[in-house]
C-alpha cells in the first residue's frame, strides 16, 4: 500500500488554499486596474453627491444665523416642517405637476407606435423633432413657452381666440400657472421616453405581430393586446424614473413663474420651497430638513412602485 502524505492539517488530502492567499500577479494588476477605472466616477459620487448629502443631513438638525453660522437645535427643523403649511401647499403642487407629467407616458407610447413603422415615410426626421426637447436647455424652453403664454400676445392666445376663446394671463393667475407649467414638462418628457419605447419594441419578436395578423387583429388591438403587455417593464422604467424627476421639478417653475409672480404661492413645487426658504430666506437648517423630506418621500413612493410591479409588470 502507498502511503498517503502528510499535510498540517493530520488528513489524507491536503487542504484547500484559502481565497486570494496565492493570488497571481497578473490578477493583482487586474485589480489595480478596475479600481483605477472606477475611482474617477467613486470620487465625483462622494465628492458631488455623498458627502454634500451628510452635510445636509447634519444642516436639518441646525439653525442659522442671519449672517453665517450655525447652532445645534435637534428636532425643532422637523417639527416645524409637520406643522408648516407652505410645505402642505408645496407638496400639493407637487402632486398635482407629478400627476399632469405622467400623463405623457401614454402619449409617448403612442407616439412611439406611430414612429416604429417602417413603412413612415420621413420618419428619422419625426424622431428628431420629438427629441429636440430633450437636448434642448431648460432655459431655452422656458423662455420659448413664457412667449407663446404671453397674455397679450403670445400665439396660443391668438390661436385661441381664432376659435372665440378669451385666453388668460397663464403664468400670473394663480389658477393656471401650475397646469401651464405641467403642460411644458409633458411636452419635454415625450421625447426621451419615446426613445425608451421604441427600444422596448425593437425587443418584443415579429412573430407575435404575424401570428395576431393572421387571426384577423387590427393595428390597434395588436398594441392594445401585444404591444402594451410586453411593453409593461419599460413603462414600469419610465414611470418611476418621470415621478423621481416630477418631484424634484424646478426649473421650469423658477424661469416660466418666477419668484416675484403673484402665482408663485399656488405653483411653487418642494424643490422651490427648499430654494425659497435656503436661498432667499437664508433659513440653511429648515430648508436642509425639507430636503431630507423630500427624499423620504420619493424613497416611500419608489419602494411602493417596486412592490406593486409585481402585479402588472410582465417580463418575457
């Protein structure tokens, strides 16, 4: 019989190396290298996102002064923001802008069925006009659309009163200021998620569209029975991603209104509080606790979009 050789551990088979003990040198520089491509984007996340999110969340337990500094007050900020009714009206606006800019995810939809057909003659030249918005600069948008809701002269006035319809003063009422503002994000959202649909369709197979064809369904039952089924996981994508966006709107609220609007009060969004009372009213600690509300509340909207997926959300 041979005999079995001895090893530290007093067995027949010797013991495994333990994980990373032997590692080659060309594993290390691998490594190296990965976390030298990554450090760029790890260090711009801490920098720009990280690190000014602890301070913030520092900031929501403070008070300011007037002129500079701040002093350690614990929970008053967020016992202020419970019983603030600003923030109540802030966060109905809020709703209200989230609600009118999901409306064009069905449009966007739509729009990406029409422009899917290959048979539509120009229709590289529809895509680019849809997405002009998208690389288009906030600014320029708002600046375009404050013209057109002019009340005095603006061309959708004139286009109304083509039909005997008296058009109002849309960003100075405090009635329409918020819907004219809802109108111009779904205009500027079609365009990106029209790109996003049209990816999604390229996925789902010819097969489908053939067999339905065959049994005699039309162009609309085919999107209504196929198309939008299997088109659920990019919507789920496209909703989640709108809502985040929604609740965090400013730009167009701040350009198009304004702060010196008398209907800033019925259109001004979470975000242009946090601006109006850290920015404008120097109030660095109260508006630091506004932000981490704001957060609390997407994170709470985001994790209840992630559960219910599962009841509507079909992946092939």
């Amino acid at each position: 019989m041979t005999a079995q050789l001895a090893t530290p551990t007093g067995r027949g088979t010797p013991s495994p190396p333990r994980r990373g003990a032997h590692r080659s040198p060309l594993h290390r520089g691998d490594a190296l290298w990965g976390y030298l491509l990554i450090a760029p984007t790890a260090i711009g996340l801490g920098v720009f996102s990280l690190w000014p999110a602890i301070q913030t969340f520092f900031f929501s337990f403070t008070t300011w002064g007037t002129f500079g500094g701040h002093d350690w007050s614990g929970l008053e900020n967020y016992t202020q923001v419970v019983q603030d009714p600003e923030l109540l009206r802030s966060l109905l606006n809020t709703l209200i802008f989230t609600v009118m800019t999901l409306i064009g995810i069905p449009i966007s939809m739509v729009v990406a069925a029409l422009l899917s057909s290959s048979g539509l003659r120009g229709v590289s030249v529809y895509r680019t006009l849809y997405f002009l918005p998208v690389v288009t600069l906030p600014a320029a948008v708002a600046l375009v659309w404050k013209l057109l809701y002019n009340g005095d002269f603006g061309l959708v006035n004139w286009g109304l009163g083509l039909v005997g319809i008296d058009g109002g003063h849309w960003l100075s009422d405090s009635s329409t200021a918020i819907y004219a503002v809802g109108v111009v994000s779904i205009w500027s959202s079609i365009g990106y998620n029209m790109v996003l649909f049209l990816a999604g369709m390229q996925s789902i197979p010819g097969e489908y569209y053939e067999a339905a064809a065959i049994d005699g369904a039309g162009r609309i039952r085919q999107f209504l029975r196929i198309t939008v089924p299997l088109l659920t996981p990019t919507t789920f994508f496209v909703t989640v991603i709108t809502i985040i966006n929604s609740l965090q709107a400013f730009d167009l609220i701040y350009l198009m209104v304004g702060k010196d609007s008398p209907a800033i009060p019925a259109s001004e969004t979470v975000v242009y509080l946090f601006y109006s009372k850290g920015i404008l009213q120097g109030q660095g600690g109260y508006a630091s606790a506004i932000a981490f509300v704001l957060l609390a509340l997407i994170l709470v909207i985001t994790l209840f979009q992630f559960r219910m997926q599962r009841r509507w959300v079909h992946y092939v």
